[in-house]
C-alpha cells in the first residue's frame, strides 16, 4: 500500500504499488518518504476526492498503543507503537544532576520565586510523553490517510449504562449479553482487580451471589469478583458470603483511566473538523471474542474503528519512539583547570542526525551515537550495536529520521485478525 499526499498536502486514499510507480514515473507524483512509502501528486485534484468513510481507531496504552485505520471492508494501515519507558530514569537523573549542582559552589543565581506554579493541564513528565505519542501517532495517521472519524477507547466500562440502565443506546439490539459484559467489566474494576475472597489478582471471574436460576440479577450488587479456585470453591459449596471482603464500593477512580480522558480532550481540540468518538472496553472485547479475532492491540484498534470484519494486506508497522536529542550538556566528570567537557554532539555530524536511517555494509541501522570526529555508534532497531565506531564515508544515508515516530518495520499478520 502507497499512501498519496494531493498537491496541497491533504490526503487522498492510498493506492496500490503498481500504480504508485506508474504515477512516479510518469512524472505525476514524487516520493515524500519511503517507510511508510508516501507519494505527492505534482497536480492538484479537485472536488469531493475522498468519498469512502474512513475510521482511526486508536487502542490507548501506557506501553504500546494499537492503531487501525479502516474502511468498511479494508484495513488501510495498521501499526503498534511502543511508548518510550526511559523517562522515569531520565527524570531521576536530572534530579540527581540538580542536587549535586545545589550543592557545590556556583555563582550567584537569583532567586527563582515566580515559576514554581504549576500550569492547568499539567501531567508527569512520564504521562506528557505518554500521552504525546498518543497524539503524535494520531496527527501522524491524519495526515497521510483521510480520517473522516476517530474512535477512542476511553474506559473499560460504560458507568452511565450501569447507573441508569434504563437508557438503551444503539448498542442495545446486540443484545443482553453486551449489558452484561459492561457489569461485569465494572464489577472487575469496583473490585479493584482482586479476588474479594483471598486478594489474588490472577484469573478473576465474575460470580452471581444468588444464582441466576434461583432469580439473582445482573446488576453489581450481586455480583462478585473471585478468582478461578475461589470460585470453584463457592460452587463447591466450601465458601459463601461470610468469606467475602467488604464490598469496596464505587470510586470515581475506577470510573475512568486519566490518560485517556485528557488524550480524547486534546484530540478534540487539534482535530475540530474531525468527529472524535468515544467507546469502551467491554465493546471491544465483545466484538473480539465474537469473530473470534486475536487479543493483540492493533486488532483491537480494528474492533475499536467499528470495522471488525476488515482485512488487512497483512502489513502490520512496528512503530519505536526514541527521543530525537541528548539534553545533557555536559560530562559529568570535569577536566583540569575546571573546564566542563560538553556531552552534546551537534545535531548532524557530516550530514548524520540521530536515528537517521543509514545502509552499512548491506544491513539497515539507525545512528545513535554521533560524534564530532565524525564517527558513529550504529545500531540495529532492537538496540543491538552494529558497529561502535563508524566513519561515515563508509555510511549511506537512506532516510532522515525527520518525524516523531521514528522507527518503522513491518511485520506479517493475519489479514483476518484470526489466530
Ligand atoms: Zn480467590
Ligand atoms: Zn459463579
């Protein structure tokens, strides 16, 4: 698949490899990258271009997020994004960096009295990169595929559903099963994800305390979360009510997860001329399990897009985010006579930046360490070093590493999403 840029920019459908050479060589379009490939038109075409719906489902996560762009019958691009997990380390660095400097003696500094307020909207270091991959993957999709609607996984239960039962949303038809995978998703969660019974957190199931077929209902109040062997036991006859820890009650906590409440705002706001929908969890795993799909994050991003039944060409991109620059100024050991030796190399060292994508003899790296003498420490995608000290004559450059989303491979799936 080739995705197509208009001569202003805007995205047009993708077409085929076939057709993307066809254009290329016939001088009516010009390649703007190559993975993902992405072509312009050198004409403009006018009119209503893009007619079929297209859906972004995005399936948020603190460690890697799933994306799935669909049209009714076809996955358009699929990809899983790993979040980057080295801020908490970065953070404590600094920190440290920022004790030792407070106490050796520098020059005199100004007291600071005035920016220590935090601004509104402010998250953790941690959560800000968190969310901003989130943001970036979706700005990223938007611009390369035409995007006439977003979805976003916001909680893993419906709380509106479960408080007022009495309103039936289009979901309703799908029947009672759907209602009852909303309880029980929210009992799991009121529960705190523990086993009410012994506390252990591992395979926890939702049990009726009055049996269905002695007219126990389906709503929280007669349900309980216990794990597999307390559950067992119960049926057994070897435990009961008496054994249960105090029904925890509902926290607002449990409601929703923060990440993806400010990740819908935000999305909202930078996309205003595209409807951002929102849906939950227990849909998605619903709709998983009755096609039978895969538990896996780009599948459930599918299942997310509203389009379960799409196949894809089987492309699935893996998608790493690196930080794009070193921060540290300085060597943390100072030479003679005082002088700090600076740690950052410039930003391109004879043409190179970081992870610029380059060709060493045959094999595919990333540049991730540059130095002013003009040699690099390359490395493979999975962090494995390729060579620590390259000169770059002997390096081709064969992408700049110029988006935020820096790394890009392919793997191959299943166009279904079955197993
Ligand atoms: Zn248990
Ligand atoms: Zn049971």
């Amino acid at each position: 698949m080739v995705y197509v840029l208009n001569n202003d920019g805007s995205p047009l459908m993708p077409c085929t490899e076939a057709k993307a050479r066809h254009l290329v060589e016939g001088g009516k379009a010009k390649v703007v990258r190559r993975t993902p490939f992405i072509i312009r038109l050198t004409f403009l075409v006018e009119g209503e271009v893009n007619t079929e719906a297209v859906t972004l489902g995005v399936d948020a996560g603190s460690s890697l997020i799933g994306v799935s762009v669909t049209t009714e019958g076809r996955v358009l691009l699929e990809a899983e994004v790993e979040v980057r997990n080295d801020v908490p380390q970065s953070m404590e660095e600094r920190r440290s960096k920022r004790r030792a400097r407070r106490n050796r003696k520098t020059r005199y500094r100004e007291a600071r009295l005035d920016n220590r307020k935090r601004p509104k909207g402010w998250l953790t270091p941690t959560m800000e990169t968190k969310v901003r991959t989130h943001e970036n993957v979706i700005d990223k999709l938007c611009s390369i595929l035409p995007a006439s609607r977003i979805v976003i996984e916001s909680a893993s239960f419906d709380i509106q559903k479960i408080r007022d039962p009495g309103i039936e949303g289009e979901e309703y038809q799908q029947g009672e099963q759907l209602g009852y995978e909303n309880v029980k998703a929210y009992v799991k969660a009121r529960d705190g994800f523990r086993c009410r019974s012994c506390g252990s957190r591992d395979h926890l199931e939702v049990h009726h305390i009055r049996q269905r077929k002695d007219g126990g209902s389906n709503s929280p109040d007669n349900l309980v979360t216990l794990c597999h062997e307390c559950h067992k036991a119960w049926h057994e006859g070897k435990k009961d009510r008496g054994t249960l820890s105090e029904d925890p009650g509902f926290k607002a906590a449990t409601e929703m997860s923060t990440m993806r409440w400010i990740l819908l705002d935000r999305v909202r706001k930078t996309h205003p001329d595209i409807p951002v929908k929102e849906t939950y969890g227990y849909v998605t795993n619903h709709g998983r399990k009755s096609h039978g799909l895969e538990k896996r994050h780009f599948i459930d991003a599918r299942v997310i897009s509203g389009n379960v039944t799409a196949m894809s060409d089987g492309v699935l991109w893996h998608v790493v985010t690196r930080r794009s620059h070193n921060r540290k100024i300085h060597k943390d050991t100072m030479l003679k006579k005082g002088v700090r030796k600076a740690n950052q190399a410039a930003r391109k060292v004879a043409g190179f930046g970081l992870n610029d994508k380059v060709m060493y003899a045959g094999q595919l790296c990333y540049i991730h360490g540059r130095r002013s003498s003009g040699y690099f420490d390359i490395r493979r995608l999975d962090g494995t070093r390729v060579h620590a000290g390259i000169h770059y004559r002997h390096l081709t450059l064969v992408e700049r590493a110029n988006t935020n989303l820096i790394y890009k491979e392919v793997m191959e799936v299943s166009p279904s999403g079955r197993a």
